[in-house]
C-alpha cells in the first residue's frame, strides 16, 4: 500500500470524561462516558523510497522530541512499552490490516497534557488509526476504527474495557456495553453542565483495575453485588440523560461515588472535592474514571454553572477548562 502523497494530514480526537459505570463496565458491563471539547491533534506524513523506513514521534506530552526507530522493529516488537507504546502499536496494528512499506512521522500536540486523566491514550489511538488511514486513502468505518484501537490498546494493556476509545471515536455522550454484541449509543448534546475539577494527582489505571480484581478475588459476592449496582445505576442513568433530569443524574452520580468509595479507589483530594461541590448546591458530584486522582465531576443546575464554578475556584480549587461535547 501506497500513501496518497507526502503531505501532512491533520487530525484529532476528543478527550474523556466517565460519567457512570467506572469498573463496572470492566466486568462485561456498561458505562457511561462523554467526550470532551479538549483535543488531541496530530500530524502525520508518510514518505516513500527509502530501503529502511522510520518511525519517528514527537510529543511532548509525554516527552518525545523526534524519537525514532526503524518501522520494522515497530512491526517485530511483541511488547509495547514507555510512551511512544500507543503509537507504535496503532502503526503494528494498522501494517498487519494494510501492508505498507512508508516511513512514518508523526507529531502531537494536546489541549489537555497527559497527567489529567481525559483519555490522551485513547485520543492517540484513535487519532493514529484515523490518520494512518487518511494518508493511505483508506476509509475505515467508526466501527472497524474503534475494533482496531481496541486491539492497538491491548497490546500495550491487557486490561482495560474500551470505553473511553468510544468517546474518543464517536463522539457525544456515549453508552457502551463492554460484551458482544458490544454496543455504542450516543447522545449529541453539548448541554450537560458538568464541572470538572483536577485532584491535583495523577492516577495509574491498570493498577486501580488490578486492585479492584484483587478485592474481586478475595470478596467475589459483595464486589458483584457493587457491580450490579452500579449497573443498575448506568441504567436508569442513561434513562435521565435521555429526559434531561438532572436532578436523578445527580443522586445516581452520589450514589456512585459511594459505591467506587466503597471499592477502594477514593482519595481524600477526591473526597475533598465532591463533598465541597455538593455543600456549593451540587446536583451530583463524583470522581471520574479509576480512582485514585485525577478528575471529580460536578452535574450543577445549568443557572448555577458560573457562579458554582467561581465558588469552587474560590475555595482554590482547581476547575478545568472543558465543556462536555
Ligand atoms: O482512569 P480512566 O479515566 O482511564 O478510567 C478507567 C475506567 C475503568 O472502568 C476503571 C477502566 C476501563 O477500562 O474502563
């Protein structure tokens, strides 16, 4: 395969925020996750004619400034590591599917850095593949987009339920359901007034998922019990979303605070912030995502967004730029 011709291509994926079902989507369940108005670009230019063609990467993200290696050792690696992994397993990925002989470069840069927990991985993925595929001519369907990134994420971690590479594909408010038939629905609506406050950590994932497993392992009936729970919440969550009440979506997010409180992975700079949203006249506050830092979300009445994030930044809170989309 071909590039179509030298020049750059320009593309983007959003980041991410979880809104309900965080570890229990892991287990064959479902979540709700959204896209956010904060961006991974990337550019991409394939080049043709030389007998040894490179990979090269910069982003400084995650603190790659021209990195290079031959395509081929990209193409034998069996293990992905360190912070190009994503980006050299979406380029192993997309050569097993469509064969090419081209050197690769690729440059990023984010709206949002990597240590915030908004799904710069899967913006990479998903950006890579859709850029990858654009400088070949090659038209991949959100569907065949998002299985390839699911495969590409899975050769860097074992774990981890592909949910956050569907907001970063499809866009909008999305529900997953994370067993075949895997199913995404989405939800155009960039009404959701959600405020987004950093914890002033940043989280590792795959070790908050292998410690939930751990406890999982240990306490197999209470965690399913969580589990089903939280999935009952995802349900009758979407069920809000759907009519706009925000008053329900707001005590299901409580209640599933509790019930990642209750799985271990709460922090007191978590529980900090969602105890001060809802003193401020929160409808809901929770943390986002696997816990251990990173984001807390705040569902506030949307008369009240302004003046509850003046309030939260007030107390010195560190409130984020982004909007739902
Ligand atoms: O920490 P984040 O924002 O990457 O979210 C992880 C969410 C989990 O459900 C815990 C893991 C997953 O893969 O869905």
């Amino acid at each position: 395969m071909q590039p179509l011709n030298d020049q750059p291509v320009t593309v983007s994926a959003p980041g991410k925020l979880f809104i309900l079902g965080e570890h229990a989507v892991v287990y064959d369940g479902t979540c709700i996750v959204t896209a956010v108005d904060s961006r991974l670009r990337m550019t991409l230019q394939a080049s043709t004619g030389s007998a040894n063609p490179q990979l090269t990467i910069t982003a400084p993200d995650v603190g790659l400034d021209g990195y290079t290696i031959p395509l081929y050792s990209v193409l034998a690696k069996q293990r992905f590591e360190g912070p190009s992994a994503f980006i050299e397993s979406c380029v192993a990925v997309f050569h097993r599917q469509f064969t090419f002989q081209s050197g690769i470069q690729i440059e990023t840069s984010s709206d949002f850095g990597a240590t915030l927990g908004l799904g710069s991985s899967s913006a990479t993925v998903a950006a890579t593949l859709f850029g990858l595929a654009t400088c070949f001519g090659i038209s991949l369907s959100p569907g065949t987009l998002f299985q390839l990134g699911l495969e590409a994420i899975r050769q860097v971690q074992r774990l981890g339920s592909g949910a956050d590479l569907a907001a970063a594909v499809y866009g909008g408010i999305v529900f997953y359901r994370n067993r075949e038939p895997r199913q995404v629905t989405t939800l155009e609506t960039d009404q959701l007034p959600l405020l987004v406050i950093y914890s002033g950590a940043k989280a590792g994932t795959v070790s908050y998922v292998q410690q939930v497993r751990a406890l999982h392992e240990r306490w197999p009936e209470p965690v399913d019990s969580i589990i089903q729970a939280m999935l009952q919440i995802v349900a009758a969550g979407w069920q809000a979303l759907l009519a706009g009440d925000y008053p329900a979506l707001g005590q299901l997010m409580n209640m599933q605070h509790g019930l990642l409180h209750a799985l271990g992975v709460d922090t007191p700079a978590l529980a900090s912030i969602v105890f001060a949203a809802r003193q401020l006249g929160a409808l809901g506050a929770k943390l986002s995502g696997a816990g251990g830092g990173d984001c807390a979300i705040a569902l506030v009445a949307p008369s009240q967004y302004a003046a509850m994030k003046e309030a939260l930044q007030a107390e010195g809170r560190h409130v984020l730029d982004i909007q739902v989309n």
